[in-house]
C-alpha cells in the first residue's frame, strides 16, 4: 500500500467530489496521506479531513505566498490548532521566490518562526523550497534543523543538494514533476537519495503526473510517482512502495 505524504484534498478544486475522490484513493491502493495546510483556513479544513477519515494524517502551517498575513498571534494560533492529535507536522513553511508574493525578508522570518515552532512542539517541517535553494539552506544551518527533522517536498533541488540536506538529516519527498519530460536534475537527485530517507507524494491537486497531465491531480496518482522511481534506482515497484510507506510512518510518528 502506498502513503501519499503531501496532498491538499480541502482545495476547492475537490469541492465537487471530495468524498468520491477519498474513496477512489484507497481503491487505487493508497492508505495513508497527509494533508499539508497552507495558511490557517487552509490548515483547519486539512485537521476536518484528519477527523472525518482515519487514514488521513494533518499538517499546519503558513505556506510561504501567505507570510505576509502572518502576525505576532500566528504562531499561537497554529500551536493550539497542533494540539490535536492527527497533526503529524508544521507546513507547509518555507521560501518561494519564484512567485514572491510576500516580500523576501517577511517569508525568511516567518519561516525561521514556524521551525522555532516545531522544535517547541517536537513535530518535523515540511518544506515548500520553490528558486531559493540558498536561502533555505542557509535557514537550515541557522535554526539547527537536524534537531527538528522534517522533509523537502517536491524536492526541485540538485544531486549536489541532496547530499546536503542527507546531511541534516532530512527526508526528500518527490513528486509527478519526476515524470516529466523536462526532469533531468530531478531523476539526478533521485539517484542519490537512499531509499530510508526517500518519501513520495502527490502536491494534489497540482503536478499531475505523466501520462495524466492536463487532469486534476489525486493521491491515487502516486503510484505513478513511485513506478518512475523503481525504474530510476532499477528496483522493483513494490520495494519503493513498502520502504517509502515506512519512512513516511517513521517521520510523522503514525504507528
């Protein structure tokens, strides 16, 4: 069975059929997921789910294109919300220069914040990194991430920052951009990510995997994700499947 460890099933664009989309999740052999919030409307609609449906798991945080409507009462507001016990992690927190819809110096502090979070709550970060490679690697060193675990997800980094980020301990979550006919680096950072410290997901519903561009996005389609990484590290289907499961258990503490 497969563990889709980064999902956004409370997105509107699952309104229409949101219950039927769960349910089609588990036909396709996916039994764990977990639902990254984004800002904190985002982040109780991601708990719901956690309650409404046991083999859903919660994250909450502030996605780095909301940092600017963070405020001093933010980080209160996610730890009483981090209280209940499907919430497995903090994100997704971290930096997008890419789009850069809240000004550079706002995303750097209210990610600093929300690992400082973490490490009071004892929960792993789950990291949104999107053209800001430096920054967030510098953010690591600073905040002493080892001590606070968590993982890069749809990791867009290098090889060479694979090994970095092994070396602060950190899990490296890939994602459909793998199967893309434009992935190179990304099947290069595969190749150097052992599998004990590899996750898989979806970023449903966005980065719909090949041959299925142009549709929705849903965890179902993570099988994709894991079938292009057997055939990178040439490994079986079904080893990529059970070891990803475990490692995504063994990080966000699901028995």
């Amino acid at each position: 069975m497969l563990f889709d460890t980064h999902a956004h099933l409370d997105d509107d664009k699952f309104d229409e059929d949101r219950d039927e989309v769960v349910s089609q999740c588990t036909e396709a052999g996916v039994d764990l997921i977990l639902n990254a919030g984004s800002n904190i409307q985002t982040s109780v609609k991601s708990i719901a789910l956690a309650e409404k449906y046991k083999f859903i798991y919660a994250a909450v945080g502030v996605h780095p294109h909301d940092a600017s409507d963070m405020d001093e009462e933010t980080a209160g507001v996610l730890a009483a919300l981090a209280e209940n016990k499907k919430v497995r992690a903090i994100g997704e927190i971290g930096l997008d220069y890419h789009y850069d819809l809240s000004p550079r110096d706002v995303q750097k502090r209210r990610f600093i914040e929300q690992i400082d979070l973490a490490r009071q709550l004892k929960l792993p970060v789950i990291v949104h990194d999107r053209e800001s490679h430096g920054d967030v690697m510098d953010i690591f060193k600073k905040t002493r991430i080892k001590e606070v675990g968590g993982v890069l997800h749809s990791f867009s980094g290098s090889a060479e920052m694979v090994l970095e980020c092994l070396k602060l301990g950190l899990y490296i979550s890939i994602s459909g951009s793998v199967t893309f006919n434009n992935a190179r680096k990304t099947v290069e950072a595969v190749k150097e990510v052992p599998l004990d410290m590899l996750l898989i997901e979806t970023d449903s519903p966005y980065l719909t995997p090949v041959p299925n561009r142009g549709k929705r996005n849903y965890p179902g389609y993570v099988r994709l994700v894991a079938e292009k990484i057997a055939e990178i590290k040439g490994i079986t289907f079904e080893e990529v499947a059970q070891k990803t499961r475990s490692n995504g258990k063994r990080l966000f503490g699901i028995e």
